[in-house]
C-alpha cells in the first residue's frame, strides 16, 4: 500500500509478509472464513462489498487473494492463519490440486519440493503425464523422476515401448519416494 508522503498508514496497515496473533485477531474482526466450504465472506463493508459478501478475486493461475491491511495476500495463507491461529511458516498445498479449494482439510504446510511433487504434469509435455516424455531417437517412452530431494538430479527409470509402462513406472516410483505428497495428476486433472 502507497501513501501520500505526508499521511501515515492506517492503524491496521501491516508491512510484514507474516501475520502475529494479534494481527490474526484484527483479520477475524474484517473477515469471516467457513473451514468447511473453504469461502471468506466480510464483516465490515469494504469498498462496494457489504458484509456477507465473498471476499477475494482468483488470479489468472486460479489462486484466491484477498486484499487485507493494505496487501494482497493468498487465501489459502489467511485459512491457515483464521484456523490454527498462527501464520504458516512454509508453503501452503492444495492436497487435491485445486488452487481455489481453500476447505481447511484440503491444506497442509509443504516444503516447495514437497508442493511441487503434488503439481500436474507440465502443460508443454509431449505426454501429458508427469515424468514422461518421447525420446525420439530410440523411438520409445522414458520415464525418470526427480531424486534426491535438494538436488537437481534425474533418476532414469527406463524406456517402454507403451506410454501406459513408462507412466506406471514413474508412478511407482513417486509413490515410494514422495509418501503423502504424491499425486496421481496429469496436465488435464489439475
């Protein structure tokens, strides 16, 4: 939030990206968030928004912010935040994929490796499926997974003739090495 040179910021404007329990305790009062279905209506009228109305826009990425205390900020963040009383101090996921899905028990805290296990397949890939792609000079399907965490390695898990073999051997393979964070999600299935 900008203000003119000679005027202060509001009393409830926070500059940090994290939020202490008493500035939790100032978002309760501006906004109401239902655990169960996920949604922030308002408490206070804001702007055109008269209490009860949804809170928030989605991004072009299909992520909710909401504007609060001069910033914009991810609704997936605020929940965490409204639920457990406390700011979360990593990444929140989407268990489900869905980015807009801000139901309490669809979000858990997550390293960004561990968020990026749980992402669909690239849109750009030849496949469409996770860890898959065409090697066009053997003429066959590869499958390899990204291991071990912290380093930017391939494990190569072998070439198939079927696309159906080299998916189900990179499925395996993340389900062993991924535990609760895999994610069975091709680029449709976002």
């Amino acid at each position: 939030m900008t203000t003119p040179r000679n005027r202060r910021p509001p009393a409830d404007y926070i500059a940090s990206n994290s939020f202490d329990v008493e500035q939790i305790a100032a978002l309760r009062k501006i906004l109401a968030y239902d655990p169960d279905t996920g949604i922030f209506t308002w408490r206070v009228t804001r702007g055109p928004n008269a209490p009860g109305y949804k809170a928030g826009y989605l991004s072009p990425k299909n992520y909710r912010y909401i504007g609060v205390f001069g910033k914009l900020r991810r609704a997936s963040r605020l929940a965490w935040a409204m639920h457990y009383g406390v700011w979360p101090e990593q990444e929140i996921d989407h268990i489900n994929g869905v980015r807009d899905d801000d139901r309490i028990v669809n979000l858990r805290q997550a390293t960004r490796r561990q968020n990026n296990y749980n992402r669909a397949a690239d849109p750009d890939g030849a496949s469409g499926i996770k860890g898959v792609s065409f090697s066009t000079a053997k003429q066959k399907w590869v499958a390899q997974i990204n291991y071990p965490p912290g380093v930017n390695k391939q494990r190569y898990l072998g070439q198939f003739d079927l696309v159906d073999d080299a998916a189900a051997a990179y499925q395996r393979a993340a389900r062993e090495l991924h535990g609760e964070f895999y994610a069975e999600r091709n680029r449709d299935e976002k």
